[in-house]
C-alpha cells in the first residue's frame, strides 16, 4: 500500500519508545491475571491461528469502512462480529475465554466488536481510557460498566514502525485527578510499547491509559477490539440490545456471551446480613496469584 502523509499536530509526535520486553509465554496464569490486575495489561501470545486470522481478512475484505475524524488513515468497522462468521467465533475463542472465566468468573457478557485498519501514514492515538463512568458521545454507557475489559487481537505484526500500542502501566489505579478518564495525554514518560507478533492478544481493563505510535510503515495494520465484562457489572444507563435475528445468526460458540446488554446483578435493596452468605471466596483473596 502506497504511503499516505498525514499532517497532524507536530505537538503530538512521541520521541521516545519503551519497548516492553516481558516473556509473556512463559508466565503461569496467576502471573498473568497479577500483572493484568496491577500492571493493568497482558499479553497472551499465539492467540490466533494464521488460518484464522487470514479468513476474518478475506471476511471483512468488502466490509464498509468509516474513518476517524482525526485522520482518514484511522479506519474501522463497527460490530464487525455480524459481518464475518470467522471474527465472531473469536468471541469464544478458547484460550482468551479461559484467562477471562479465570479473571472474571463464569458468566461473561460480550460487550462491542470493533475491526480498525491503520493505515499507512496514521497519526498516533492519543493515550485514553474507554472507560467513562458516565458514558460518553464516544463510548456511549458501555464504558460506564464498573468493571469492562478490551481484548485486542492484532492480525499483523506489530514493528515499532507499524502504529505498536502504548500503554501507561498502573494509571488504572490512581486516584489522582490526573487519571480523570475523560483526559487525553500525547504521550508520558512512564509508557510501554507492546511490538506484538501477528495472532497476539492484548487484555487490558477499560480504565488504563493507552494509545498507539503513528504507522511509519508501508503497510497497514488490522485490529479486532472486543469487549467484555462480568455479567453483574452493567452499564449505568440502558443500552441498545443487540438484534435478536443476529444473534440467532450468529455462530453457536459465541451466543452464550451474546447475553443482553443490560444485564447485571443490580438489586436497590440490599439487606445488612443477607442469607447465604458464604465465608471463603479464592478469587478475592490475598493470595489469589498463586496458581
């Protein structure tokens, strides 16, 4: 693909590139879930097959494309799970679903697809949060769930060239006012870069600041974005359900997250010493990593 200038703000350039070197293929699960739960990331190598990846290509080849309103080389298709059978299975796909059950527990919502192509000579991303507590014109209440996750799933490589994703390690704890989800920052000297190899997955909670670099490269980059929550953790406001006659259509591995996506544990009244109560929850305890 032919290069393509973009003249964005020169305020925006990033001179600097802290490349993550993590041996993420060799951490057991409670490495993984700790580091996504105080680092605010993880990656999980070898997420995707080339087969896999090359038939959501052929799939979404002839998928309508909109463009960002900052850069006609930022390119995507929303809700691209009902355009092509192949990205819809990765709803399911079993490795990311395992880590997610670990993390969350069984009952999981799928929560919004998103297939970008970065296209050659895209500025960078400014570094933001997806997570809005009070919804958004961009996120709408989706990003208002208390807790929302994004798995990304890179069908190319991922060069330092190539728009690599920035992420700012720990800011999804900070309650200072500089971590106010609706700000946006260029850049910040405690970021990573994530050069991920083709069929990588990236999960990270809505609330950590990340980004991307520009694409210097010559090539496009292609994306799939998925969200998911817990199914008790709704959105704060109602939310547009998903159309019964595309999820019927969907592939059967992936109906179960297709749940409604207003659902949660939501209940006004809550009694002092509900009955039940249990007294031993592994998932909460201190020493939860330990697996």
């Amino acid at each position: 693909m032919a290069k393509r200038d973009v003249n964005y703000d020169a305020s925006e350039a990033i001179g600097f590139m802290n490349i993550d070197e993590t041996d993420y293929a060799s951490m057991t699960l409670g490495e993984k879930m700790r580091h996504l739960e105080v680092e605010g990331y993880v990656v999980l190598p070898d997420a995707l097959d080339a087969g896999h990846m090359d038939r959501i290509k052929d799939e979404m080849a002839d998928a309508p494309m909109g463009t960002k309103d900052y850069s006609d080389c930022q390119t995507f298709h929303k809700e691209p799970q009902w355009h092509s059978p192949a990205l819809a299975e990765v709803i399911a796909n079993p490795p990311v679903v395992e880590f997610l059950e670990a993390l969350c527990g069984e009952e999981i919502v799928f929560t919004r697809g998103l297939f970008t192509r970065t296209l050659a000579g895209s500025p960078p991303i400014s570094l933001h949060t997806d997570g809005q507590p009070f919804g958004s014109s961009i996120f709408g209440y989706e990003g208002s769930s208390p807790r929302l996750l994004r798995v990304l799933y890179y069908l190319d490589d991922l060069t330092p060239d190539r728009a690599p994703l920035r992420v700012l390690p720990r800011s999804h704890l900070s309650f200072h006012a500089d971590a106010n989800p609706y700000v946006r920052y260029t850049s910040h000297p405690g970021e990573v870069t994530i050069c991920a190899k083709a069929g990588t997955a990236v999960v990270f909670p809505v609330n950590i600041f990340h980004g991307t670099h520009p694409n210097r490269d010559d090539s496009l980059r292609t994306l799939i974005q998925l969200g998911y929550r817990p199914a008790w953790a709704g959105p704060i406001q109602p939310m547009e359900e998903w159309d019964p006659e595309l999820v019927a259509a969907a592939p059967a591995v992936a109906r179960r997250f297709l749940q409604s996506l207003n659902t949660s544990g939501v209940d006004w009244e809550q009694p002092h010493k509900p009955v039940g109560m249990r007294s031993d929850a592994p998932s909460i305890a201190p020493e939860r990593w330990d697996r």
